[in-house]
C-alpha cells in the first residue's frame, strides 16, 4: 500500500466507481462510521480522474484515513473505526 494518497480535506476518504459492488459496501461501513462518530468523509471516482485510476484501479475501493492509505478491497469496520481513534 502506498503511504500517503492525494491531499485530503476529510478524516476518511474514498476513491472507487460508479457501479463497482465493493465501492458500495465501503461506501455503506464508512457512511455509518463517519456519521456514529462525527467525522468527515468525502468521495473521490477514479472515472473523474485519470492519476487516479492509474494508481488504484485494481485496489478500489481504496480508504484513506487523515491522508494516508488505510485499506483497499474491502473495509473492516472495527480497524475503520480504531484508525478513527474510536477503537481506543
């Protein structure tokens, strides 16, 4: 995994497709987790951005936790939620 993505604005962040089932289920667990504790999260397709799809098209959906790669395939709520600090 790579140590740090692309600058983000958002404690989690998401970088998947339109139409891709995984992407859906991550996009569900972190949804839920972002929401039960409070912090940001924002989107990123790699169909809107080419550098983007270079990089993680074969690992999406791709999570990102305060700006560095956390996951890839699929999401573990519980790790999710201890790179959150909620773990603790």
């Amino acid at each position: 995994m790579a140590a740090t993505g692309p600058e983000h604005r958002a404690r989690i962040t998401l970088v998947g497709k339109p139409g891709c089932h995984l992407c859906d289920d991550a996009r569900a667990v972190v949804s839920r987790v972002a929401e039960e504790l409070g912090v940001t999260w924002e989107e990123w397709s790699i169909s809107d951005d080419p550098a983007l799809a270079e990089e993680y098209w074969e690992q999406i959906p791709v999570t990102f936790v305060d700006g560095r790669q956390h996951d890839y395939w699929r999401v573990d709520e519980a790790r999710l939620r201890a790179a959150l600090g909620a773990g603790r």
